[in-house]
C-alpha cells in the first residue's frame, strides 16, 4: 500500500511525457495537477494505521525492499505533500507552452522520486530514489532565465553526482561487511569494524555536500539563487531534506559515538553562523533566502548530532513551510519587478503578499506560535551550557537578517499588479505555518520573543548605521575564479579535505 | 552523413538480427542469461547503427521522432501499472501470475512482462537521446 | 603547490583505502538468495533478483533514466529545426 504514495505521480510523469506525442499537449497541465495531488489519497490510510511498514512484492525482509512509515518520517512525507501541493497550484501556467510539459514531467518526476526516498528503509532503494530527485531538479535548475542559470546547475550536477558516487561506496562497503541493505537487519547484524567507520564517514560526508552544509554548502546558493522561483522553493524546501533523512537512517541505524558526534555538531553550528552571516551581507533576494537555507539545515543537522532525529524531522517539516512559502512569495515579487535586487523590491502595494512575507519572516526567526518556534523548542532539549547560548544567537541573528529584508522590501516602490493565485497561495503557506505552530505546540512565549526581536531590530539598526549593508563582497562571488574548471578544482579539493578529516575522525 | 555503400548494406542486414537478439533476451531473459537492461541497450543499438550509417535524416522517417517518446512513456507506464496491479492481489510488485513448470516461459509470471517493459523503456530513452542530440547539432 | 596539494590528499585517500578489509562478511542477503533460489522459481538469478526480489529498484533505475532523458530533452531539445 504505502509504495502506491510514489507510484500515482510515477504514473502521472510517464503519462504526461506521451501527451506531445499524441497532440494532446493541452491536457498536460491537467494530468500534472492530478499526478501531483494524487498521493493525498493515500495519506489517510497511512496515517490511520501509523507506525506501519511493508516490504514490497511480499516477500521476507532479506531478500526484498522494506517501506515503511513511522513517526521518523511522517514530518518529511507530510512536509512534501503540503509544498508540493502549492508548488503545483503555482506551476500551473507558469512556464511557457514550449517547455510547459518537459518541465511538468520533471516535477512529477521530483515529486515521485522525493516521497520514495522518504518512505524507504533501504539504503539502495534510497539513493536510487533520491537520485531521482536530484537529477531532475539539474534540469530544473537549469531552464532559468536568470544569467548564470546553467552554470549553477552544471556546478550542482557535478558535486551532486560526486557525492552520490561517494555515497554509494560507502553503501558497498555496508554491503560487504554487514550483508544486508536493509537498515533494521543491518541494525541487528551490525559488528563495528574499521571498514564500517570508513563508510560511515563516506555517507555522511557525501550527505553533508548534498544537504549543503557548511563547508560543502558551495553549488547550494548559486543553484538555489538562479532557480525559478517554484523550483527554488522546491530544492530549498523539499531537496536538501532528502539527505538529510539519509542521516536520520544512519544514525538510527549505527551506534554513533562522541567521536563521529562532535564534527556533525561542530559543522552544524560553524553552518547556522556562515549561513546567516552570508545572508546578511546579500543584496540579491533569492541568494539572501539561499544562504539561509545553509543556516537552517545547520539546525536539521543539529537535531541529527544530538541524536535527537526526532526533533531534525520536526525542524524539516517546519522549514519546508516556511521556506517554500518565503521562496514562492519574495520569487513573486521578483518576477513581477523583472529583478532580485532586495533594493529594488518593495511589497508595499501588496498587502497579502507582506503579511505573508511578514508572518513568514516571524516564523522562521522562531517566534512562538509559529511553527519554527516548536522545531526549536525541540532542538533545544538536548542543548547545554554554551552551546544553548549560541543557539538563541543563531535565531537573533536570523531575526536580524529578515528584519533587513523586510526593511527593504517596506521601502515605497513602484506598483505592480500581481495575480491573486500567487497571492493567495504565499498567504496560506504563511497561515499553515502559524496554524501548524499552534497544533503542533501551542505554547506562547511573549518575554523572550520580544527580547529577542528588539535586540534583532537593535542589532540591524546598528550593523546599518555601520554601514555593513553597503559593503560588496566581489571576493565572494563566484566570478573570482577566472574558469568554471578552476572553481571545480577548488572546491573538490576544499571536498576531498572533508572527507578525509571525517575519515580520520571517524576511524 | 551518409557512409559508403558497404556499411549501409551491413548494417542493414544486421540490425533485424539484434532487434531478434534482444527480443529473444527480453523474453528469455528469466530463463537464461539475459534480462531487461541488456536488451534495451541492444535494441537501442540497433538504430543507433542505423542513424550512423544512414544519416539521422532517413532514419527519422521510418522511426519517428513521436513514435520513440511515445514507445518510452508508454512503457513506463506500463512497469507502473504491473506493479500497481499487484496490490489488487496482495501487494505492491507482488508476482501474481506466477505458475507453470519450473523453466518453462509462464514460469516467470510477472517477471517476463517486466523485462519486457524494462527493455523498451531502456532502448527506447537511448534512441530518444540520441535522436535529442542529432537534432540539435543538425539545427544548423 | 596546488600539485603538491592534491597529491598529498590523493596519497592519503589512497593509504586509507588501502589499509582497508574488503573480504566478505558471512550470511546475509547474499546467502539468502542463493539459498532461496526455488522461491522465485525462475533459472536466472540474476534476473530473479533484478526483476522480482528488487524489482522496485529496477523500476527507479529505469525511472532515473528516464529523468535524465527528460531533463536532457528540456535544454537540449526545444529547438524545432
């Protein structure tokens, strides 16, 4: 039953795909609707009876692919359905009739292959899907009509693929020592070994690149920044979350020790601070959003270093909400501006798409009934000492870098007319954050939220007067290698030193 | 690009032997070595002789361009549905038509439909990217 | 420098995998399916395990292929001539 979540939009793509053939491209559109929306269907019956797993074809858990649904992956299952919901309702009519089916297949595609590598227990059947995923959204990345579209997805095919061919050694290597695929009999069959280290440190390194943490986040802003604004609300929402449940799997899988913890930990947190730091120092709107992506799966890969997988799965759903709607509201004002320039924006005539923007600025700082504030609230539990400090820094200073983006975008611009679909459906995703929040914990903490917005507001009026927006960072640009070869070069080399101190680390 | 007289003769005659070649793999391919990958490739090499003996402009007119993608969606959807149909009897992927003697072509169940669909889904999305790249470097 | 640099990683990749144990472990799946090869019920094993066992893994293999076609067909193809 639960392989049928990944089988209807497999279908839709497949059918889509012969629409042109048969002159029936009109229907495209429809069919894509259908194919996206169909796995609501089944969710019902999968939540009805939750903690439930399968094996598919029938056969014994040895020889076959193990699915299952517990309470691990519920947030990332429904966190793909609700964005790619609106992403659909987005979509539609949104590329030009020439691309429009080619571009419909590959986010049923995206779709399908995203929610099979959710819903699977198999590290084969993992990769094998969530290469799905990635590979599609090349293409995706690619059909931008921004200038340096293509080279941002060139850049992220090639580290996608390396860390893919870096990650499937190391399921090999599982392989050949434990025996099976399957995570729940490698868990019980599992004798720690040096080879098992060695792929261990392989498979998170290779997931680490493909989530974008810092140091790894390079291919992440370009590919990220240059999108369509659906695409990009896709790939921050929904694709970087799919190695991340890889990590999940593993740390559920393995016994990791202080030993493998403390660089995760350590990369999580260096990756909450660059992210935001980047972020503020951005002029572009959809770079400022990327380099927060960086930030905010720092904390996804927090929740996995603190062994608290639980809480990485809540911060998930809670980005991927959040962020979608960020992406897909300040990507509509940039399209209907013809620009990304923050100065340039401005959402004053358009009172839905701030308080959108408003309300989703609110949650992803953390403040309370937002649904950002309960993924926090779980992340903190584990925290100690300093480092609870330095996790309240990161939601200050990711207050302050939206506090900076709605500043800009507050600014009296001109006035432009944007379709209410569009409108409408930013505003929804910012009320299914707060109502979300409200569900999932409804708990508000007025004293400290204040505090922490003034002291943001404080903190932004101070870096302002100091003139650190002005700055323009040509050094960190990728136009500072003179070839796309010696940019390769560089961060494969910048690749291979990470690899090698989790190797060392983790042996 | 056309290549000489002897070439196109050769290939002429060899390609109905690999596509007989991959259908004997596609079918057999429970049975004996063989399977659905291997037969996609071959069927897709095939054609591929063809376009590099004959030039991509007379091949399109026999297989048409329409005609690949629609042999590739339709085969995908087509493993989509087999497995999908399985849940009717039990579960998803799950072999239902299973029987016959142990060796002979019905013993496969599900599994030779598979291949099959496996095979033209492969062969097919070969020639189609095949075809994708000479109609783009033959665009000026 | 910059030789000196990948050659020392590249040297060091190279110790660590070298010092490695690739001999197979005892049991497991691979065991299964030789086992259970009635199961299935079909000569080949190669395909009894392709087709049937992992038969899922096949249809996303396809599928990836598929995608990479697709995706190859959106830059590369929208130019009619």
């Amino acid at each position: 039953m639960i392989p049928l979540i990944v089988a209807f939009p497999l279908a839709a793509a497949f059918l889509t795909s012969i629409l042109p053939a048969l002159r029936r491209e009109r229907f495209s559109k429809h069919l894509f609707l259908i194919g996206m929306l169909s796995p609501w269907l089944i969710l019902p019956q999968i939540i009805n009876n939750l903690p439930s797993n399968e094996v598919v074809g029938n056969w014994s858990r040895v020889s076959g692919i193990e699915v299952a649904v517990d309470a691990y992956n519920i947030p990332f299952i429904v966190a793909e359905l609700i964005l790619s919901a609106f992403v659909a309702l987005y979509v539609w009519g949104y590329y030009p009739r020439k691309i429009e089916n080619k571009a419909y297949v590959l986010i049923l595609l995206l779709h399908s292959g995203l929610l099979g590598a959710f819903i699977s227990r198999d590290l084969f059947n993992y990769y094998i899907y969530m290469e799905i995923a990635s590979v599609a959204s090349f293409a995706l990345v690619g059909i931008s009509k921004e200038k340096g579209a293509r080279r941002a997805a060139f850049k992220y095919t090639v580290f996608s693929l390396l860390a893919s061919y870096i990650f499937i050694l190391g399921i090999g290597i599982i392989y050949l020592k434990t025996g099976y695929l399957n995570l729940a009999l490698i868990k019980e069959n599992l004798e720690m070994s040096r080879e098992i280290n060695v792929a261990l440190a392989l498979s998170f390194t290779s997931l680490l690149l493909k989530s974008g943490i810092f140091p790894l986040y390079f291919w992440l802003p370009d590919a990220h920044s240059k999108a369509d604004a659906p695409v990009s609300a896709l790939l921050s929402g929904l694709v970087v979350k799919a190695p991340a449940y890889g990590m999940i799997l593993l740390t559920l899988t393995f016994p990791i020790n202080t030993s493998m913890q403390k660089p995760l930990l350590t990369l999580a947190f260096l990756s909450m601070f660059f992210g935001i730091a980047m972020a503020i120092l951005q002029k572009n709107s959809e770079r400022l959003l990327a380099y927060h992506t960086v930030s905010q799966m720092g904390y996804v890969l927090l929740g996995i270093s603190l062994l608290n997988p639980l809480a990485a799965a809540y911060y998930a759903l809670a980005h991927s909400l959040f962020k979608g709607g960020l992406f897909l509201s300040v990507g509509s004002l940039a399209e209907h501006y013809g620009t990304r320039d923050l100065e340039k924006l401005s959402y004053r005539n358009n009172k839905s798409l701030m308080l959108a923007i408003v309300l989703l600025s609110l949650a992803i700082g953390g403040v309370s009934p937002f649904i950002g504030a309960f993924g926090k609230a779980m992340l903190i539990e584990n925290l100690k000492g300093f480092l609870k400090y330095a996790f309240y820094a990161g939601g200050i200073g990711t207050l302050v870098s939206f506090t900076k983006l709605n500043y800009y975008l507050s600014k009296r611009g001109e006035k432009i007319e944007i379709p209410r679909r569009k409108e409408a459906i930013s505003l929804s995703l910012a009320i299914l954050t707060l109502l979300g929040g409200i569900y999932l914990h409804p708990h508000l903490s007025v004293f400290k939220d204040s505090i922490s917005l003034v002291i943001a507001i404080f903190i932004f009026y101070l870096l302002r007067k100091l003139g650190v927006f002005e700055v323009s960072f040509k050094a960190f640009t990728p136009e500072q290698f003179k070839t796309l070869g010696k940019e390769i070069n560089a961060y494969m080399v910048l690749f291979t030193a990470v690899l090698l101190l989790f190797l060392f680390n983790f042996l | 690009m056309k290549m000489s007289l002897i070439v196109r003769t050769t290939t002429k005659l060899i390609s109905p032997f690999l596509v007989a070649y991959s259908a004997y793999l596609m079918l057999y391919g429970h049975l004996s070595p063989g399977g659905g990958f291997q037969a996609g490739v071959i069927l897709a090499v095939s054609i591929i002789l063809l376009i590099t003996s004959h030039g991509y402009n007379r091949v399109r007119k026999t297989f048409k361009f329409w005609e690949v993608q629609l042999i590739e969606g339709i085969s995908g959807g087509f493993l989509v549905l087999l497995a999908t149909a399985g849940v009717v009897f039990g579960g998803f992927f799950y072999n239902f038509l299973r029987g016959g003697e142990l060796g002979s072509l019905i013993s496969g169940g599900i599994i030779p439909l598979f291949n099959i669909g496996v095979a033209l889904k492969v062969g097919a999305a070969f020639t189609f990217m095949f075809y994708i790249l000479l109609r783009w470097v033959e665009r000026d | 420098m910059k030789r000196v640099i990948a050659i020392i990683l590249l040297l060091t990749l190279a110790y660590v995998f070298t010092s490695l144990d690739y001999s197979r472990s005892e049991g497991g799946s691979y065991e299964y399916y030789i086992t259970s090869w009635k199961e299935v019920g079909i000569p080949n094993l190669v395909t009894a395990i392709l087709a049937d066992w992992r038969a899922y893994d096949s249809l996303g293999e396809a599928t990836l292929l598929f995608t990479a076609i697709a995706g190859f067909y959106l830059l590369l193809g929208g130019k009619k001539k």
